[in-house]
C-alpha cells in the first residue's frame, strides 16, 4: 500500500482534524505493516498557489525558469505525483467559513490536472484517478449534517466528493467530529467518537 496522508488544519497539535487522520493512519498502517507513507502537513508548508506567475513558469525550459521558478514547478509536479502514486489518501479537513481550508484548495489545484486525473472528450469528462481511496478526516464547529438547519451551508464534505468523483474516485469515506466548538465536553465525545471510528478501519481491512 502507498499511503498518502494530508493535514490541511492551522491549529497544529490543538486540531480535531489532525487528532482523527493521525488515528486512521495509524489503523491503516497497523494492518498494513509494509505500507509506505507520504506525509504533507499543508499547515505548516502550503501547497505554491496557481498563479499567472507559475504558469507562465510551466511554459519555460527548465534552463530558462529562475530558481523560485524552478522550486515551485517542481513542488507542484511532487504534489501531483504523491497523488497519483498513493492507493489511498488521508486527508485532515476540517470546515473553515463554510468550506474547505485555502491550503487545501491549492493542493487540490495541483492534482487537478487535464491529461493526468481527468480528460475531456466528446463523451463529457472522463476521471482518471478512479482506483484510489480516499478518507476524510472531518471535523466542523457546529452542525451542518442533511437534516440540520445549516445543512446549505456545508460545502466542505460536498465539496471534496464532488471533486473527487469528477476525478475518477467513488469511494470517498468521512469520518467526522461535529459541534466542536458547542463545548469542551461535546469535543472530547465527537472526538473520542471519531478516532474510535477510525481505529476501525484496519480491522474492516483485515476482515476483507
């Protein structure tokens, strides 16, 4: 297994989101003891923004970029191909303003890639990245579940299923932790909760 693990939360050892991707990874490798593991922590070292400037570096020979050129092509050519090496990805997400993280979204503007995880054809798009697994480790401040009042405002979840299945994937799993910011001690349950579910998930692999 080739395990790509991505935390995207700022709040570093005080995020839910981290707390819930360290124990599904931990689960994973458990019951996979030769698994290789990819870790970016998008906290700490963002992902290069898309830009006119990157662009246009993309355009260059590589004896003609400057050596920022040069560092960010080749940081978001190592972002697309962790990608595209990993059979499943973990990624830490938890809901910022309604959606997903800006660190985040940059690294997802590098794997989506026309020619690499998706193409357009006379059919329609076409993903091509299908195969792969994906676990979101979720965490939101209040509630936004289908049968909340604030459900609407949820574009987190829908957000990356939606990409994900442009690009090929379907099997996108969530393990979340809601209302963390309703009190300390709905935190620790909503947390305590998901990690056990986490946990679960290399015992579902050695049961399969």
């Amino acid at each position: 297994m080739n395990l790509l693990h991505i935390d995207s939360s700022i709040l570093g050892d005080h995020s839910v989101s981290r707390q819930i991707s360290a124990a599904a990874v931990a689960a994973l490798r458990t019951a996979n003891p030769g698994a290789e593991v990819t870790y970016r922590d998008l906290g700490a070292n963002p992902a290069p923004h898309q830009s006119g400037a990157l662009m246009a570096a993309r355009g260059l020979t590589p004896d003609e970029r400057t050596a920022e050129q040069t560092r960010e092509v080749a940081e978001a050519d190592a972002i697309l191909e962790e990608f595209l090496a990993a059979d499943t990805v973990v990624i830490g997400v938890p809901m910022y303003n309604f959606g997903i993280p800006s660190q985040l979204k940059s690294w997802i503007d590098h794997i989506a890639v026309a020619g690499k995880t998706f193409r357009y054809s006379e059919a329609g798009v076409e993903g091509l990245a299908g195969g792969k697994r994906i676990i979101l480790a979720s965490s939101r401040g209040g509630f936004y579940g289908p049968d909340t009042a604030a459900a609407f405002l949820q574009h987190q979840e829908s957000y990356l299923r939606g990409f994900f299945g442009f690009i090929g994937i379907q099997d996108v799993e969530v393990l979340g932790a809601e209302g963390v910011n309703i009190s300390p001690d709905h935190k620790q349950s909503a947390l305590a909760a998901a990690v056990t579910q986490a946990g679960a998930l290399g015992q579902l692999l050695k049961a399969a």
